[in-house]
C-alpha cells in the first residue's frame, strides 16, 4: 500500500495523469494518477488515506518548487491535472462522509477582473492539499462571495486580481464580506498586490503563491 | 512610407507610446466596462488619448484594441464585434498619427491555455488572424502581440500577423525577476529563449512589456543581445511596481525617473522605448527629449 501511495505522490508531483499521457518524458508507459488511485481503492486502501499520503504529499511538493522557481505554472498545471483526475475517484468517498476535507476554501476573480489562470492554479493547489473549494469564477461581485460564505459557515475566502485598475475592488469586496459575516477571513493573491496593500484593505493574508495560502489555511482551518 | 525596421537600420531611436489601460481608467472607464467598446460609442475619448502621446512626441502609437481579440470580447458578449471594434481602433490611431507617425495595433494574449486544453492553435490563429487583419484594414503599420507568456501562443499570434497582413510584427513578452534573480515568464520562459523561437516564428522586432520598471529592462535587453546582436528591441515599461494608497493606485517612478534610464537602456541594445502601466504622455515627453538629445 506504501508503495502504491508514494508512486501516486510522484504521479502528482510530476504530472503524470494516466497511463497515455505523454508527460512528463521519463514517465512515459507508466501508470498514472488515474490508474494508480483506481487500483488503490480496488485493493481497499482507505480514501482518507489516498488523499492525505497519496495526492497531498505530491501538491505540496510541487507547491514548495513551484515558489522556489524550480518549476513554472505548466509543471504546475499537469500536477493538478493528474491530482483532479485522482480526486474524480475519490469523490464518492467525500460525499458517502468515508473521507473528509480538511475545510471549505471560496475563491474569485474580484468585481471586473475576467482573468482567471491564477485563481484557477490556486484552486487545484487547494483542492489538491486536502480542501473542498468553491470557485465562483471571474468578475465576482461582495454579493455572489457573501452567499457562498453564509452556505458554508466557516470557510475561507480567496480573492484574485491580474490588473492593476481592478485590484481596487478588492477592499470594497473585503469589507463587504467582514460587514456581512463578522469574522470570515480573507486571504489575497494576484500579480500586482502585495502584503502592503494586503494591510491596507483590511484582508487578513496575502500570499505570492499558491503553497503560501495552504500553509495559511493548514494554520486557519482546524 | 519608410517601415520601422527601415528607420531602425538607419541608426535610429524611437519612442513608443505609454500607458492605455490606467488612462481609460482616468477618463471614466468602469469596472467591468469592455475597454475596446469605447471604439465605437466614446471614440473621441480614445482619440484624446492617441493624440496625447503623438503630441507629446512619440514615433508610433499603439491602438486600443490590446483585448480585442475573440476570446477576450466574448466575456463581454461582443464576440460578433472583432472586426468592426479592432477597425474602429487603428483608425482612430491613424487618425492622431497621422501619415508621419506609425500606429501598431495591439494583440494580447487569449487568457485560454493550449496546455489545459482550453482552446486549440487552430482557434487561436484564427482569433490572431481576424484580429490582426482588422487592425490593418483600419490602417495599422504594424502589429504588436504583447504581454505574452506562453511561448506557443506568442508565436501562434506573430505566424497568423504574419502571413495575414503586410504588416510589420513586433512580439513582447512579459517577465518577472525570480529568486535566482534571472528572468522568466510566467510559462516559465526566458529572454533568451523568446529571443531563439520568436525570430524564428518571424517576428521581425521583438522586447519585453509590463511586469518590471526600466531598471530591470535593462537586464533583459543586455540578455536578448547578448544572444542577437541585430534583432529590433522593444520595451514598454512599467512606471515601477504599483502602490495602493487610499483607494487609488499609483506608480512610483516619474517622467524623470524614466528618462534618467534611457541612456543606458539604449546602451544595452534597445532601439525602440515606450511605457506601460502607470506612463503618461509626460513620461513619453520627458524620454523623447533624451533620445533627441543623444
């Protein structure tokens, strides 16, 4: 069983998806992500198990080169690739209540903003480590995040940016999320803001990249 | 007229436009407004815009059409519009250029990913091509594809410019600094290899737009010429990182601070000098007196 988690860890760290998938190289003709995780559950491993010591511990890697610059978003991409054809497996399992998510992360491109690769990488990243994430797409109103946040009691509320002339939505939206539900934490992200801004608006993390708002929510969410 | 690699060879430096985006923003563009309606129902807005920067000096001026491209208007529901929007653009950057001036037709990038099977090259050469033969019908000198990061893409665009139009390809991309202190996409590309794959692809000028102030321009034009010596360099940069304060967002470096690194970025290689996010037509003015006085 070890060995077939630790071989579904490197799947997801180096984006292998499935057994036809050409990428990457060195693991072509291999069993991926798909098949591994299939093979797990035929053979009784527990789904708990397959999320926490199978797919997590590959995200995180990933996620850890991927903020040292070792790695750049495609590498990134096909490891969350690999991880939600993994996670199409283990659905049944977090719905039947046999596996449970760590917590419930929200995330948006803010008001104006259709940009959406980052908040897309941010997503898989946080679904990958053990989250159910609620994606409410691009151009995001306070409106659409206060709904999903009185759904989901507890969650934590992502917020993304590219443009410099839509960032300023973000404190608008912040404050709109805190007014409506007292206590929800929001946390960051996007090209141009930073911790500074961050302070500014009234947001309670930035992160510069996706492992950073894991390990803030590992921290948050108990 | 001459083209802008001619005037490039006769030694030459030229100055290119600055920012449109934050500039829109200044003359009312909302949130969620689609930049490149503006075309059509507030040409005259867009016009004040050229115009500023024709006046203020500058050899060529970009169009506002940077997201007017099929993937990007359809967000706006205005997909059935790339022709007469992209048109509508170039002609009203013709018109403040006038025919002394060169007006390059801006192309940005999709925002769909070849990598997560978003979109295929077919649809985006497609999209490059009708968006680029419209900028040229509206009378565009050449076509700037900019702040690319995927590679495929930026040279999907500079082919479909290419073999489409008469008109000239410049092809930026946009890098920033990592740890290492080297340059990289966000693809994860560096200079050098845009450089290698670009004029290849047929890109007859190319450079680097947005993500880093003149300081660090600098760095990624010493790279692009240090692995080709004769390739038509481009850079729009950005007036520094941006600042948030009190609901608005400014740009630290000044006209001044902008033109003080002219001289030494045109030492480093570069023949064509513009701006981006957070530039005016006071930064254009104060870089287009450097290069004259040169």
């Amino acid at each position: 069983m070890d060995d077939l988690l630790s071989k579904l860890s490197e799947c997801i760290e180096f984006g292998k998806i499935n057994l036809a998938s050409p990428y990457p190289p060195q693991m072509k003709g291999q069993d991926g992500a798909d098949e591994i995780t299939r093979k797990a559950l035929d053979e009784g491993v527990n789904p708990q198990d397959i999320l926490t010591k199978g797919l997590m511990p590959g995200m995180e890697r990933i996620g850890i080169k991927f903020r040292e610059n070792k790695v750049f978003v495609p590498q990134v991409l096909m490891s969350a690739k690999a991880m939600s054809t993994a996670m199409l497996h283990l659905k049944p399992h977090f719905l039947s209540g046999a596996a449970k998510q760590k917590g419930t992360f929200i995330i948006g491109t803010v008001l104006g903003d259709l940009h959406d690769i980052g908040k897309n990488l941010v997503g898989m990243m946080v679904e990958g480590n053990g989250y159910k994430v609620i994606d409410l797409g691009t151009d995001v109103s306070s409106a659409k995040f206060i709904d999903a946040v009185k759904e989901n009691p507890d969650a934590v509320v992502g917020l993304s940016a590219l443009l410099t002339t839509t960032m300023v939505n973000m404190e608008k939206i912040t404050k709109d999320i805190k007014d409506a539900v007292p206590g929800t934490l929001v946390t960051i992200g996007g090209a141009p803001v930073n911790s500074d801004f961050c302070t500014k608006i009234g947001a309670d993390n930035y992160s510069p990249d996706p492992q950073g708002i894991v390990e803030y929510l590992n921290a948050k969410i108990l | 007229m001459s083209k802008i690699i001619q005037e490039i060879q006769k030694g030459r430096i030229l100055v290119s436009d600055g920012a449109w985006g934050t500039f829109l923003q200044k003359k009312g563009l909302k949130p969620g407004e689609c930049p490149e309606e503006w075309n059509i129902t507030r040409p005259g807005d867009v016009f004040d815009i050229a115009q500023s920067y024709i006046n203020a000096g500058a050899d060529m001026v970009e169009t506002n059409s940077f997201g007017g491209n099929w993937f990007k208007l359809q967000g706006y529901r205005l997909e059935e519009k790339v022709y007469e929007l992209n048109k509508a653009a170039a002609e009203i950057s013709r018109k403040a250029a006038g025919s002394e001036r060169f007006v390059l037709g801006s192309v940005g990038p999709t925002g769909k990913l070849l990598l997560m099977d978003e979109v295929t090259e077919d649809e985006l050469y497609k999209a490059f091509k009708d968006q680029s033969q419209a900028l040229e019908a509206g009378g565009a000198d050449a076509i700037v594809i900019e702040t690319m990061t995927d590679l495929e893409e930026a040279r999907i665009a500079v082919k479909a410019a290419k073999e489409n139009t008469a008109c000239e390809v410049i092809c930026t991309m946009t890098f920033d600094k990592i740890v290492t202190g080297e340059f990289r996409t966000m693809m994860g590309i560096s200079p050098t290899e845009m450089t290698e794959s670009l004029v290849e692809a047929g890109a007859s000028v190319i450079g680097a737009n947005c993500g880093n102030g003149m300081a660090d321009m600098i760095g990624i034009v010493k790279e692009i010429r240090q692995i080709n010596a004769n390739i038509p360099i481009l850079i729009h940069a950005n007036a520094g990182m941006p600042h948030y304060c009190d609901g608005e967002t400014t740009f630290p470096e000044s006209p001044s601070d902008m033109a003080g690194r002219v001289k030494e970025i045109i030492e480093a290689g570069a023949n064509i000098i513009g701006g981006c996010c957070g530039t005016t037509p006071d930064h254009i003015c104060e870089v287009t007196q450097v290069v004259k006085s040169l």
